[in-house]
C-alpha cells in the first residue's frame, strides 16, 4: 500500500533515523519505525503530538530546536514486539492507537 508512496523504515539504532524522519515529513512520504522497545526517544514528542504551528502560510514542526516545514501528507507508523506480560510506557500509549494481534487484551 505504502510501496508505492516511497516507505521509509528505520528503526532508534540508525544513525540517521532523526534525518530521514525529518525528510519525511518536509516531502510528505510514509515512514515506518520498526522494533521499539517499551518506551521511545523523547525526540518523537512532537510527531506522536502532532504539534505543528503555522508560520505565514506553511506548517512547521519543532524537531530537537530544528524547525521543519510540514507537507501535512506525512503518515507514520509505529512497530514492535512486547511480550504479554510488559506495558508500554505511559508517553506512548497516551499518543498512539495500539493493535493487538497476540489475542492479548491491552
């Protein structure tokens, strides 16, 4: 579905994780975040929040004191493996709609 759009997949391991998220959202292609642990880098607060504010007649996002203007086509997607018996840090849950395909209730 999201072949066609160009998918990004990074994971928090990658060097340069932080620059592909930010041209992903400057030129509007999906982004894909695979294997995350139970919490996430505090970086990603404004994403997950979506906290953009418009400058003139474009929209911005602050990334680590870096401000990137939003295409407002960027879609991101979040995933990982966590066993039953672990929650997900609170930061997390509050910002994103979670699936469960283990059959375990969350």
């Amino acid at each position: 579905m999201e072949r066609d759009n160009r998918l990004n997949v990074i994971k928090l391991t990658d060097a340069t994780y932080l620059r592909t998220l930010e041209n992903a959202i400057q030129f509007g292609t999906p982004v894909l975040l695979e294997n995350i642990g139970e919490e996430l880098d505090p970086v990603l607060e404004p994403v997950l929040q979506k906290l953009t504010f418009r400058q003139q007649v474009s929209l911005h996002v602050f990334i680590k004191r870096i401000c990137i203007i939003n295409s407002g086509l960027f879609v991101y997607f979040i995933d990982g493996v966590l066993r039953p018996t672990k929650l997900l840090h609170t930061f997390v849950i509050v910002y994103v709609a979670l699936l469960s395909f283990s059959g375990w209730v969350i």
